[in-house]
C-alpha cells in the first residue's frame, strides 16, 4: 500500500515535468476512440447516480444477469444538480468519464454535443417498446441514435389541499382560467392565504408548463436549430403567471425556502402545481398535512384539451469514455426494463419509472402514505403521464435555465412584465448558441 | 536566563516583516533559504503555476461548433485571441457586480476587522474574564459548514421563521424586508462579519501574544492608561498581522462568493452573477462556458492585484519612510 | 439580531457586576473588555445555536415549530444520521479528519519552512519569490478546480486521497503568516548567536527557531485545517466516489437527491452540527499553545 503510494507519487512528478515540457499539452487532452469491445472475461463497470438506494438495485444485478454474463456494476453516488453535468464534461474531458451515468433528460443534448454520450442503439434490444413515444424520443434527439435509456419521468399534476378548498369554497381548477379565478375567490375570501406561488428558483417547473401549452424550445430544420423560447405558447404561459403575480393574486417568493416549508405546512399556501413525486417533498416540507392533500391533473389551457408537461425525470446513459459500451448499454436496459429491477428501484430509490408497463406494477398498487386518502393516487397518475406532451431539448439548456432565474426572478420581485423576461431568454439563449458556432435560425 | 535575553532582544522592529540582516553572513547560510523555500516553490508550480497557466491559456480559446453539433468530431476548441476579453469588459452583468461588491466590501472590510481589532486587543486586556470562551465563541462561525448556511440563514432572515421578526412583530416595530434593496448588502455583510470576525481575530490576537510584557512596563509605570496602551504600543506593534489582514480582505472581498450563493436560493433579489465571481461560476459550472470564465477570472484576478498588491506596496512604502525618517 | 444582544448581555453582567460590589469587582474584572467580549460571543453565537437547536428537531418539527424551541429528534437524528447507508457518515467523518489533519500538517510544515526563510534571510530574489507565493491567491480558486483536474488526470490520481490532498498543501495565506510570526518571534541575534557555535542551518531552525515559531504555527495549523474541512468545490471536481467524499460533499449528496427524492434537512443539519464537534475539540487543544510562556515556562507578569 504505501509502496503503490510512492509510485503514484513518483509519477505526479514525472507527469509535471512531461506536461510542463509539453507546455499546454495539457489541452490536447481528448478523449480516445480506440474501443476494446465485446472481450470475454469480467467486467467490471462504474455507474455515477444521485436516486437513492440505487446501490441495493444494482445488487441484484450483480448477484443475477451480472453474475451470469460477468458483468459487475459499482454505484458511485453523486449530488444531482446542473454541477454534475460539468463534473461529467470535465471527467470526459480527461477520459475519465464513468461507463454510466445518470442524466436529466434536458442534460442529453448538452452530453450529447459534447460527444460524452455513446450511441446505444444497437445494444439495448426492444427496450423503446417499453416506453411511450413522448419519452423515447427524448433520449434520441430525433435521429437514429439512442443515447440513454428512460429512468424516470416526473408527469405534472396539480396538488391542492382538499379540506381548505372546501372550507373556502373552492373549486378544483379544470382550467387555467378557472385557476386564476380560484387564486382571487381565495385572496378575497383570506387576503393573508396565497394559492400558490409563482417561483423562478426551478426553470424545470416553467419549462414543464411551457411543454404543456405545447411550446418546443428547440428544434431542428436539417442542419439548423430553431429556438422558440418565446413563441406564442410560452409567451401565454409567462403572461398568465405574470399576470397573476402583478395584481397580487398569488405569491412571488421561491420554493424550497424554509418559509415555502412553513406556508404548505400551515395552510398559508394552499395548492402547488407540481409533478408525480410531489408526494415525498411534501412528507417533509409539510409533514403537519398529511392526508389532507388530493392530486388532479392539471388545470388545461382550453376545455377540451386533455395534455400535461413534465417535470423533473432522467435516464441511464452510457459514455464514450466507457471501455464497455455494449455491457453497459445491457445493464443500463435491464435497470430500467426489468420488473425485478423497477420495482427495487421505485421501492429503494423512490422514483416513478417511465417504463409504461412499470407504473402500475406491485410497486403502485398502493398510493404513497401521505396520500393514503387518494387509494387510485397512481391510477390516476398514470393516465395523466399518458397525456405527457412531447418535450423538444437543445444542446443549451443550461443557459436558458440561467437566464430564466435571474430574469424571471427579477420580474417576479417587481411584479413587471414576464414577457420581457421571457425575450431576454430566447435573446441569451440564440446568442449562446451562435457564439459557439451553432447554426441557428429563429 | 536565555529566555530573558532572548525576550529583549524582540518586538523592537520596524519594518514589518524583515530582520535586520546577519552582519557575518556565512557562505552556507546564503544557500540555505533556497532549500527552505524548495517545498511551497514545487507545490506552487504543480498546483498554482500550471493550472493558472491553464487557465490562460483557456482564456484565449472557445469552442467551435459544427452544424448541429452533435455526435464525434462537431466541438473542436480553437483560438479566440481577445475575444473572450472584449466580451467580459463589455459586459455590464461583469461591471454591475464588481460595483455590488464594492459596495458590499465598503461595508465588510471596515467592519470585519475593526471588530477583529477590537476582540483581540480585549482578549489581550489585563484581568478580563471568559477569554477562552469568548475567544472560542468568536471563532466558532468560520467552523460552520457552508452546506448548512442557506438552510441557516434562511431560518433567520425570512420573516415568516425568522425569530428575530417574531420579536419585531410582538414588539409592534416595522419589519424591514432583509433580503432587498440596501438591507440585502447588511443582511450579506453581517453573514461575511459573522463568519469571518473570528478568523481575524486570531490573526491579530496571536501577534499580540508575542509582545513581550516588559514591553508595556515602562509605559505602565509612566502612567499609560490601557487604552493608550492599545493606541500607542499594541496596534503599531501588530501594524504587520493588520496589513495581512487587510490585504486578504481585499482579496476576499474581491472574490466573493459563498455569502450572495447562500441566500440566493432564499430571494429574488440575489441574481446568479450578483458577484464577479458567481459569474464566473456560473459560467464556468452552469453554462458550462469555462473560455469566458477563464477571462473573466484573468480580469479579477489583475484587479485584484491592482488593489490588493498596491495596497501593500503603499504599506510597505509607508513603513520604509517611517524607518528612515 | 445584535440589539436583541445588545439588551440582553449588559444588564445580565451588570446584575452580577455593577450592583453590589463595585469596587472589588471592578479591581478583580476588566469590565469593558469582558462585556465587548461577551457581546462579541453572544453575536457569534446565535447562528451556532440554532445549528445545535435545528439538530434537536424531528422533521416534523424542523418546519413548524419556533425557530429557536428546541426540539424532540436529537437522538432519532444521530441514530438516522448512522443508518444512513451503513454508516457512510462516520466514514465522510473520518474522510474529513484525514484530509484536514495531514494536509493541515504538510500545509504548516511547508508554510514554516517557506516563513523562516523569508523572514531570517536576505536573499536574491527574497521579494520576488514571496509576491509571487502570494499572487497565488489571486487567481480565483473556482476557475482552478478543472485545470487541477485535468493535471492531476494526467498522473491518473483522480479519485484518490492525493487528488484532494495534494493541492491544499501550499497554502499563500500560511506562507505570509509564518514569515510575520517569524519575524516578530526569531530574533536575528539568537540565529547569529547558534551560528557561532558551529549549529547547521538546519539545526538552527529545528532547536532554536521552530519552537519559537510554534504559537504562530498552531495558528496556521488551525486555519488551514478547517479551510481544508470546509472545502467544497475541490473534493467535489476531484472525487466520484463517495466513501472518498469529506463531510460537505457527503452533506451535500443528502441534500441534491434528485427530484424524486427530497433533501434530508435533519440529518444535513445534524451532520453539520456533529461535524463542528472535532473543530471544537481541536480549539481547545491548539489555544494552550498560543502562549509563548506556556512553552517557555516563564510566567507572563
């Protein structure tokens, strides 16, 4: 062990001086294309993840399909968050990118653009029959390619807290228009209670009511993306919000704050536009109103339509750094086809898979504890993930999501118009792309 | 006896650091501060030199996309001479949030180590009692984990948990909204006072330990109040720990960023590049445009220098007219 | 948050101090500096204490219950906080304790070194060598995270204890405090003094100058400690596997779970509030030698 040490050591050394000769070789640094496919013998894999419990699924793999095709799967735990993505691109960057990682679905095209991510297409069987269409597509960007395997999907729905509507005499909202209506019968009825809140800490929730009103973000016409951040149906979504923050008809403070916590727990709040794992950040954010909430799809932009956005949910994908890219794309399949695995990870990791098939196995027959009111809870939710409206991704996201918070934070704290934030996001987000030398038409 | 001799023989120095120079310098001894120095100038240039040599040379590049860009062989990093600078110095989001944080450390710098100042020449008062636990008690902020701070100040800033408008509240007196406006650069302030009083303190509180007593004496006996004391013995003594502590405020200052990234999940009125430095890592880490990034952190890396740099040449300056005058 | 200090603490001293017997206690206590002293404890402290307070909280309560009451969950905390994943807490802890402790060591042994020489010699290039020590500083340590990286990469020593420890052992701040300490506490007849009687360099610095340095040292070693405790970004960059993680990037991990899956805010704070414990601890131990006379065995008069 220490002998091992030395020499590591000895080789910082001899590493510097090598670099210092080559001067800013250091930057040259890519990543190589030479694979070493399909050896016989072990293999062994690292999987970076943040869904907890995810070591107990990969468990059975290593003791099963694993065991039988010797392939051993390490989990490596990380943080999840807009930083990972980085840390991933820095590792790809050395060559030293895990052979899975977990991703957010708007993360692909990012990875993907950073050539980071392996095309898996040949490797993963029949696994799109397992998933709807809306899904699928995310993790091809609308090529032949298949770049991850759906995890998890986060359909959005409307939670509200049922014994307060009833005591105020409100409604469930089928509509956007009646939810406007039922956040001023709310302000008149109690001035100090606040339907909700617009919040700019989660560009993902925004981006989700976006897909909902049937906005695409980005598109490509062949060699070009088009970028509609402020098309007509996202401009109807920020105006709405907006509109409701401006004559104070709803809150303008971010989520997740310990204040946030304290008004879901106190009835101060009492509605949240969220999606299908809402029930567990509600065990602890307001762990005082368990059993008084109740889950609806969400309020839709005319009476007829019957369509929901998505927010939050991820996938498996496998990276070009991985020396074992077909035992890989094999395990990050079963992971997320398998019903023995599914099961493990919706009871181990808490998370509600895409796999259609999945979302009303054992696992939710039952609906989560806090909402041990609502028996048909994932019923429901699996019809609503059904109306999931198509989401389009491009390659930056992140700059997008950026920009939103500043500008629709600074929009929401002077209650000024959303629009002009929204513009700001198309403006920063087309400049981006066309800096980097994408070719963009608007 | 040896202690004694050595005792006297100190604290009479002028300039701040420098010792007046061995007059029978041996051949070996003109050696021997290289092989000391070996170690920090190794590290320096593997952990310090090359990476910031990286990071320059990153500056000078961006990344170049073909077409969609996706799949092999469509990102290729090329050169952009000045462009990532141009960009940053025409940047007003750069140039508001330098002017943010001069006004933030306007507030901080004064304050942080005039009550560092103060804590420590209290500490090293005659007869005061509860030293070590004050001491400890001061210290203390600068060992809180930063991954607990948002959830911290969260709980004391916003007025809905907050016990501090619990009290106001009860006591029917108004309640200013902390996270807005000019409140904003006191609530950020008091967290940075907060965490890095202590820290200075120390600094301070540990040069004054190496004050020889006798020094005092003589003062005492010719009926110096303590107060005097501290005016005219102690702060010029300590003048060198103060000049270091000012020059890491600058710099810290300068960089600021763990105080305006706690409380922006709290508020809207924190933005993502509040501070030079946020954007930095905003660029760096959330748009992953590390080529900006790099040249933005070259700029306050220089301005940095400008100030913190100048700052101790004038200091030092300063001390070398004293000396000889 | 300091007027409520500001009320509270000078009428609980004064209560004690100032009613009865003034003029012996005044003799016997500093006034002044003990109030200034005690203001400046509680100011600093009231933050801390809600750490210690929020640890005490079930989850149920961290939300709805007064910021400041204490709550019921102290020991269901610490006992989660050990569940959590089989104890990987303890191991972050332990992780933690290594990297502050010997990167703290190294990072003092090479400051003193570094100080001694700058502040005894005088020497070609003494001015330059010591600006551009502390220009390291300059360049912001957020823009150095990936370039280390992609360095320490190269030597393949990614993901290894190195990778976090190794670029915290020079540290620019420690280099500048040692030479101060050195200066004000070597005296340059005493360094005259052991050449004349034939003493090596090196000598010199281990038995006559080192002691000498040792309460400025202690200083180092306490600063740099927690710096390396506290540091996020670097262990973040450098590390994928989490029995290799210090306790912020453990913490963290508890807190960024994805959205499926809340923050655990309990056991974050409870973990934080046990992971200033050792920090305590070493406070205690380090202030005993910041007295030179403890060390010298004279008796400050």
């Amino acid at each position: 062990m220490p002998n091992a040490k030395r020499r590591r050591l000895s080789r910082v050394t001899a590493t510097v001086v090598a670099v210092t000769l080559g001067g800013t070789a250091l930057a040259a640094c890519g990543s190589s294309d030479e694979d070493s496919e399909a050896q016989s013998g072990p293999v062994s894999l690292t999987y970076w993840t943040w869904t907890p419990g995810m070591d107990k699924v990969v468990d059975l793999w290593n003791k099963g399909p694993g065991k039988k095709d010797q392939i051993t799967v390490t989990v490596k735990k990380q943080a999840s968050g807009d930083t990972l993505v980085t840390k991933i691109l820095t590792a790809h960057k050395a060559g030293k990118a895990p052979d899975l990682v977990q991703a957010e679905y708007q993360a692909l095209p990012t990875l993907v653009s950073n050539d980071a991510l392996a095309d898996i297409a040949k490797n993963v069987g029949d696994a799109k029959s397992k998933f709807a269409d809306g899904v699928w597509q995310q993790t091809t960007l609308g090529t032949d390619a298949v770049y991850a395997v759906p995890q998890d999907i986060g359909p959005m729905m409307f939670y509200y807290r049922e014994d307060l509507f009833k005591k105020y005499g409100l409604t469930v909202p089928a509509t956007w228009e009646q939810f406007a209506q039922t956040a001023r019968a709310l302000k008149k009825k109690a001035p100090d209670l606040d339907l909700t809140t617009f919040s700019a800490n989660d560009s993902g929730l925004f981006a989700g009511l976006a897909q909902q009103a049937g906005a695409k973000w980005w598109t490509t016409s062949g060699d070009k993306w088009q970028v509609g951040i402020n098309d007509a149906a996202t401009k109807k979504v920020a105006e709405f919000w907006g509109g409701l923050v401006k004559e104070g008809a709803i809150d303008n403070q971010p989520m997740y704050t310990p204040a946030w916590n304290k008004a879901l727990n106190t009835g101060k709040q009492i509605a949240w536009v969220s999606a299908v794992w809402a029930p567990g950040t509600l065990t602890t954010a307001a762990p005082d109103t368990e059993g008084k909430w109740a889950m609806a799809p969400l309020p839709q932009w005319s009476q007829s339509d019957n369509v929901t956005g998505s927010w939050g949910g991820s996938s498996t994908a496998v990276t070009t750094d991985s020396k074992h890219k077909e035992a890989a794309a094999k395990f990050a399949a079963w992971l997320n086809t398998d019903g023995d695995a599914l099961n493990a990870l919706a009871k181990e990791g808490g998370i509600y898979p895409a796999s259609s098939s999945a979302q009303l196995s054992g696992a939710f027959t039952a609906p989560p504890a806090f909402f041990s009111n609502q028996p048909d809870f994932y019923n429901e939710a699996a019809d609503i993930a059904k109306t999931t409206a198509p989401s389009a991704w491009g390659p930056n996201v992140n700059v997008a999501y950026t920009t939103f918070k500043d500008a629709f934070g600074a929009a929401a704290k002077n209650k000024s118009d959303f629009t002009v934030a929204l513009d700001e996001m198309q403006a920063d987000t087309v400049a981006d792309m066309k800096k980097q030398g994408f070719e963009v038409s608007e | 006896m040896k202690t004694a001799a050595r005792r006297k023989s100190y604290g009479v120095k002028g300039a701040p650091y420098a010792l007046p120079s061995p007059t029978t310098t041996l051949k070996r001894a003109r050696s021997a501060p290289y092989f000391f120095l070996v170690p920090a100038t190794i590290l320096f240039a593997l952990f310090f030199a090359l990476p910031i040599g990286y990071a320059v040379w990153l500056s000078f590049h961006k990344v170049k996309v073909s077409g969609l860009g996706l799949g092999a062989g469509a990102r290729k990093e090329v050169w952009a001479g000045l462009e990532n600078y141009t960009a940053a110095i025409t940047d007003s989001e750069l140039l508001d949030s330098a002017l943010r944080v001069l006004g933030y450390g306007c507030i901080v710098v004064p304050v942080m180590l005039g009550l560092a100042l103060l804590f420590a020449l209290m500490l090293d008062a005659e007869k005061v009692r509860l030293a070590p636990f004050a001491r400890l008690a001061i210290f203390l902020p600068y060992a809180i984990p930063g991954v607990v701070a948002a959830l911290l100040w969260g709980f004391l800033y916003l007025p809905d948990v907050s016990p501090f408008y619990f009290v106001l509240d009860k006591l029917g007196l108004p309640q200013p909204d902390l996270l807005d406006g000019g409140p904003l650069y006191l609530a950020l302030s008091n967290i940075a006072i907060w965490g890095g009083t202590g820290f200075n303190m120390i600094v301070i509180y540990t040069s004054l330990q190496a004050i020889p007593a006798e020094v005092y004496e003589a003062a005492k006996l010719d009926g110096a109040t303590p107060l005097q004391i501290a005016l005219k013995i102690k702060i010029p003594m300590v003048a060198p720990s103060l000049v270091l502590t000012f020059f890491f405020s600058i710099i810290a200052t300068l960089q600021v960023f763990s105080e305006p990234t706690t409380l922006k999940p709290l508020t809207n009125s924190v933005s993502t590049t509040w501070s030079p430095l946020m954007k930095v890592y905003r660029d760096a880490f959330g748009t992953g445009d590390i080529y900006a990034a790099a040249a933005q952190a070259v700029i306050i890396a220089f301005v940095t220098l400008l100030l913190s740099f100048g700052f101790l040449r004038a200091t030092n300056r300063r001390n070398k007219q004293e000396a000889a005058g | 948050m300091s007027s409520l200090a500001v009320q509270k603490v000078p009428s609980a001293a004064g209560a004690t101090g100032a009613a009865q017997n003034r003029p012996p206690l005044r003799s016997r206590i500093a006034l002044v500096p003990t109030i200034t002293l005690l203001l400046g404890a509680v100011y600093c402290l009231l933050p801390v204490a809600w750490v210690v307070i929020a640890s005490t909280k079930s989850g149920r309560e961290l939300f709805s219950t007064f910021t400041f009451l204490p709550g019921t969950g102290f020991a269901d905390n610490i006992s989660d906080l050990n569940a959590y994943r089989d104890g990987v807490y303890w191991k972050w802890m332990s992780n933690s304790a290594f990297y502050a402790g010997l990167g703290a060591l190294l990072s003092t042994c090479v400051s003193a070194f570094s100080g001694y020489a700058l502040a005894t010699y005088r020497f070609r290039g003494r001015e330059t060598i010591f600006n551009v020590l502390l220009a390291g500083v300059l360049m912001p340590p957020i823009i150095l995270a990936v370039p280390q990286y992609l360095l320490l990469a190269k030597a393949d020593l990614t993901d290894s204890y190195w990778s976090v420890l190794l670029p915290q052992v020079l540290s620019p701040y420690g280099v500048y405090l040692s030479r101060i300490y050195a200066a004000a506490a070597v005296p340059g007849d005493v360094v005259e003094a052991g050449r004349m009687d034939g003493a090596s360099e090196w000598r010199i610095f281990t038995r006559i100058a080192l002691p000498m340095m040792v309460p400025g040292l202690v200083t180092v070693f306490l600063f740099q400690f927690v710096a390396v405790w506290n540091n996020f970004l670097l262990p973040y960059i450098m590390l994928s596997d989490d029995e290799k993680f210090p306790i912020t990037l453990g913490l963290h991990t508890l807190l960024e779970q994805g959205a499926n899956t809340p923050a655990l805010y309990t056991l974050v704070i409870t973990g934080a509030f046990l992971a200033v414990i050792p920090l305590v601890a070493l406070f205690l131990v380090i202030q005993r030698f910041w007295s030179l006379d403890l060390l010298s065995g004279a008796v400050k008069s």
